[in-house]
C-alpha cells in the first residue's frame, strides 16, 4: 500500500496540510472530497512523491520514501502515475502522446524494449498504448493530432497517458472538472477498470455525486485535516462527525 502517517505541509507560516494519516490499498478508489483550499491538491502531491512534507512519514508498500536514496526514490515515484484538471498535451498524435508517458517512467534499455516496443499492432503501434486507448474509447484516434481533440478528449488522452506504463498507483485530480457528462462517465468508467487491475487510485473532487458512483472510501478534508475516512457509503448516510454531516448536507460552508 501507499500510506501517509501523521503529515503535515508548511509553506512558510501558512500549515496547508495537518496530521493527515490515509492508507491506500491496491485495486480500490478512494475519494477525497472538501472544499477549495484545504490542501487536496498538496496531498495528492505528497501521494505522488513530489513533495516532501514538513513532518511525518510516506511508504510505498512498507519503504519509506524519503528515507531512500535518490535513484531508489526515482524507482518509487516511477511507480505513481498522476492526472491533473487540466490535459496538458504535446503537439504531436494522440497516440505519440500516450507513448510518452512509456518513455519516461520505463527505462530506455533492453527490458524496455523487449516488454512494449518488439510487441506492437499492425500499424507499429505499442499495444500498451492502444490498451490504454481502448479503455478510454480513443483507440480509433491514435493518429489524429492532439491539438485537435475536444476538452474532454484531451483529458481522456492524459487518463490514458498515465495508464499505459501501469502504475501500481493513480492520483487524480478533479479529473472531470468542467467535462460533459459523457466525457465524465467515460472517465469514470476507466477509473473502475484501473481499480479493477489492482492499480489504487486516489481522486480529488468536488463532485460528492461522483464520489458515491466510483470511490470504495471515502475521506473528508477540511481545514485541520480528515474529518474522517470509511466505507462510501457510512460517510454518506451515517457519518459519524458532525464536521462531516453538516459538509456534505451544505451547512458548512467554507
């Protein structure tokens, strides 16, 4: 698993990020859901290995990451993929683009070439890329430019990105922001099947609705931290903080 004990984030005087402890098994979803501004973002950074926090531990599956060397920290944050609000696409085909996302986190050396490149479709195409394609009904655009797709397209292609070198964990934030419905049930769908691979995936959203459809748990940020962290549907129907109750009926408003 990847787990959080007890961390905190500081930007000089200002704590975004209080005493947090959160777990994350493979093969499930779980959704943190909270106002604007409570740190969602910076935990999902933590979770991904980019920032180190103020105070506390990280482990993935028992090592702790920051205690590592670098090159064993770099293994490590190889190993977490990430999906941001906003697509951010090369100018080059879709399935270039997805394509990248095989070179960086896998070495360039023979192993590399020998588990994706030596094994492609008829087109020459990685069949690693039009898996992850496929997943997310993109696979008839491998060679249409990026630059062309619609919003929700792009963001599709950045979901696909992630998933072609298979993380063992997928961080996701707002990830269907402003998306029409569609475009969003279409992401949703992916993020199952990811789960369904044994791949934990973390989602930030505002989107209590969309916590309920997909998370397995669900975690409540609020200023000082996790109100509360449990099954999806305790935290909906029977919380057992009245932080949480009064946030998801809309009493508290931040």
């Amino acid at each position: 698993m990847i787990r959080l004990s007890n961390v905190s984030q500081a930007y000089g005087e200002e704590t975004v990020v209080e005493d947090v402890t959160l777990s994350v098994d493979p093969g499930e979803v779980v959704a943190v859901i909270g106002p604007s501004g409570v740190g969602k973002t910076t935990l999902l950074r933590i979770l991904a290995l980019f920032t180190r926090p103020t105070a506390g531990t990280v482990e993935l599956d028992g090592q702790s990451v920051w205690s590592a060397d670098e090159d064993e920290r770099l293994q490590l944050r190889r190993r977490v993929g990430t999906v941001f609000q906003e697509a951010s696409l090369f100018d080059a085909s879709v399935a270039r683009n997805v394509e990248y996302g095989l070179r960086v986190r896998q070495p360039w050396d023979d192993r590399l070439r020998d588990t994706l490149w030596s094994i492609v479709g008829s087109n020459g195409t990685p069949k690693a890329v039009k898996r992850s394609l496929d997943v997310v009904g993109l696979s008839d655009k491998l060679d249409q430019q990026a630059r062309s797709l619609s919003g929700g397209e792009a963001q599709r292609v950045s979901f696909a990105r992630a998933l072609a070198y298979d993380p063992s964990y997928l961080l996701l934030d707002e990830p269907t922001s402003d998306l029409d419905p569609r475009n969003t049930g279409v992401i949703e769908e992916a993020v199952l099947e990811a789960r369904d691979r044994g791949i934990g995936v973390v989602v930030a959203t505002h989107d209590m609705h969309q916590a309920e459809r997909i998370a397995d748990r669900v975690g409540v940020l609020l200023g000082d931290g996790f109100t509360e962290i449990g099954p999806t549907e305790t935290i909906f129907e029977n919380p057992t903080d009245d932080r949480t109750q009064q946030f998801i009926s809309g009493e508290l408003v931040y």
